[in-house]
C-alpha cells in the first residue's frame, strides 16, 4: 500500500505525492538490508560450508541473471533497503561481476554496497570492483598456516586471500572485515595470532559461532565454541575494552585493543541471539527471498518475475513477505538443519 507524502519546493508545500510504504516486519523491525548471493557455486568447500563432492548444484537457467537481480533491488531500494552485500558461494567466480555492481550502485538511495568473498580471486579483480562502485569487503580467513587452510578449505589458497587482504588496503576499500569460523580443536589454538593482525593493521577480525550448517552433528557440536570462550582467548594477548564497529554493530559485538588500529568482534548467532535487532533479509541466487538466515520461510521471486512482474507487483510481494518473517530463530548448538542444508545449496 502506498502512502502519501506531501512533496514541497522552497519550504511551500506543493501537492501530495505516493510514497511506496517502508518495508517492515510484524515485529516492527525494519528491513534496510539485503544479501544477494550471485551463485551457489565455490572455488574452495570450506568443512563447515559445504561437502567435498555431491553438491546439488542450481541448473544455470535458475540463477538470476544482473538484470533480474537489479529489477528486485530497485523495487526494494523504494521500500527502504539502503545497504547491500553480495555473497555466494563464491561471488567472484560469477562472470563479470563488475557489472553488476556498477548496476546496484546506479540504483538511487543504496547507500552502501558490499562484497563478502573467500579472497582467492580478489587481487585480480580489486580494481575493477573498485571502479565499479563497490565499497568494502568481507574476506574470509580461518587460519594463517598454510597446510591447515587446505584442511578447512580442502583446497589451497592461503596465500591468495594474505594478497586479497592487501589488495584491499591497496584499493582503498574501507573497512576491511576478517571473518573467521572458529572450531575447537581445529583453529582455536590460532585465535590470538589472527586478533594479534589487528594491532598493526587497521583490519577488523569478527570471530563467528560455527552454525549448524554442514556435517555431522557429532562434528557440530565437538567444534562448537561459544563466543565468551572465544574472547577469553583473545584477552589472553591484551586487555580488550569495547568499542563502536566500524560500520555501526550490525550481528557483531566490538572489542578493540588499547594501541589495536582495527577492532576484534565476535559474531554469535548461538549464544546471544541477535535477532531483535534484525534488519535483514537474503535473496538466493535463484530469486528465492528468504526472510531468515535459519528456516524455510521464503517466498519465490523468480516466477513472477520471469513472469513479468513491475517493481510494484515485487513491491506488493515484498510486503506480502513480511508477514512471514520469524521473530527469531530457533537454532541450538549440536543441531543441524534441513533448511540450512537447503540454504547452503542455494547460495549462502
Ligand atoms: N564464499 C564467501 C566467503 O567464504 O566469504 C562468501 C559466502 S560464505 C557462505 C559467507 C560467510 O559465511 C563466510 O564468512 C563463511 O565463513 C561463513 N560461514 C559459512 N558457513 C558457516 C558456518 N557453518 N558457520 C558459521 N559461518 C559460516
Ligand atoms: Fe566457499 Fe565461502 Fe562456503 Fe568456504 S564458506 S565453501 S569459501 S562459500
């Protein structure tokens, strides 16, 4: 439903213009950011992400094409989405992504526009990303030997996210966020050094609760480590003392150290639920809208828009939406979900 808006010129009000009416959920949180993942497909298969070999990839004609996902993205931009990040799979391995990113900038009223990538094939495209508009960059890194990336990562490619990490700095993104999925027995002996980055350079490492996503349960649950544990960790280098994040606090919690140039935060999806504070919504990368990282609840784009939908009809299907958006999610450490595998197959 649209509202109206009075429209005024030299502080004299004009005439009465439409306004498409902000998106927000029942639970009165308002929807001002977006995930696009651009392919479910990945260069690496991360333990936690996805498995070695079998994965049910999406048939090429159902992945959206950039037309189609700045179609969606206008019609969302109207309602009040103002931030973007594309993701994956691995969004770099999608042709051309410098096109689409320079149509999402295009788009007025998206304020910020983001990349999160695993790095490997960054510093080859840092610079036409850059030309195109995007702003910053999440890049992922779970550990700073070698021979266990290629244990985690069962590919190697440490050394190409170190160089996406400086061609970041170099092509003056800002911020630089780190991610890392910290596991018990696997990367946690490493959580120090990866926070220790942080004093000499202006990078900020958010450390995240694994989830519940690939794997056994057994495996789940044995790797799982809370995020108070994790920052225990990391105050055993230097007293932490809590700070703003860089871009506002979104899921994270900041902590910095006193002569620290970035920030540690922690991301925990599990044990301090977040979700009050939601703002989000994904779109797969086969135009499904999902309206919660954890869950089934999604409604189809892609059919009416294949089928000719105007920004209004995906206007009036975005609010349609709303309504089924959950006030939380319900996940617990040890607890793998259907709806997550699913999700990881339509491109986290
Ligand atoms: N391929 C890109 C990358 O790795 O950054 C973007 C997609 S990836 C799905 C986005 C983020 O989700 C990464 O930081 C990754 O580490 C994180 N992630 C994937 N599986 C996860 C899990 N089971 N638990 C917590 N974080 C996970
Ligand atoms: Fe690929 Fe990112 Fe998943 Fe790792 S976390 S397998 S890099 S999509």
């Amino acid at each position: 439903m649209a509202t109206l808006a009075p429209s005024t010129r030299n502080g004299r009000r004009l005439a009465f213009v439409e306004q498409p009416q902000q998106l927000s959920d029942t639970f009165n949180r308002a929807i001002t950011y977006m995930r696009i993942s651009v392919t479910d497909r990945c260069n690496l298969r991360c333990v936690y992400c996805m498995p070695e070999e079998g994965m049910p990839w999406l048939e090429r004609q159902h992945v959206l094409t950039y037309e189609e996902i700045a179609h969606i993205i206008r019609a969302a931009a109207e309602l009040g989405v103002r931030r973007l990040r594309i993701t994956g799979g691995e969004p770099l391995i999608r042709r051309d992504l410098p096109r689409l990113v320079a149509m999402l900038r295009a788009i007025p009223d998206i304020e910020d526009l983001a990349l999160s990538t695993n790095g490997l094939l960054l510093p080859e495209q840092a610079e036409a990303l850059k030309d195109a508009g995007l702003t910053r960059v999440n890049v992922s890194l779970d550990t700073l030997r070698p021979e266990r990336f290629r244990d985690i990562a069962r590919r190697d490619g440490l050394d190409k996210v170190l160089a996406a990490l400086e061609a970041a700095e170099r092509y003056g993104f800002h911020p630089i966020k780190i991610n890392c999925v910290v596991m018990r027995g696997k990367n946690d002996d490493e959580l120090a050094d990866l926070a220790r980055l942080t004093i000499e350079r202006p990078w900020h490492m958010r450390f995240i609760e694994i989830m519940p996503l690939e794997g056994s349960v057994e495996d789940q649950t044995a790797w799982y480590m809370p995020a108070d544990e994790i920052l225990d960790r990391v105050r055993s280098i230097a007293a932490l003392e809590p700070t703003e994040g860089p871009t506002g606090n979104g899921p994270a919690r900041y902590y910095r150290f006193p002569s620290g140039k970035g920030t540690v935060g922690v991301i925990s999806p599990l044990s301090h639920n977040y979700c009050d504070r939601c703002n989000r919504v994904r779109l797969t990368a086969d135009g499904q809208l999902r309206l919660c990282l954890f869950g089934d609840n999604q409604i189809d784009l892609r059919t009416p828009l294949r089928g000719g939908a105007t920004i209004e009809d995906l206007q009036r299907i975005f609010r349609r939406a709303m309504r089924i958006k959950p006030e939380r999610h319900h996940l617990q450490p040890g607890q793998t979900s259907a709806a997550l595998i699913a999700l990881s197959q339509t491109g986290g």
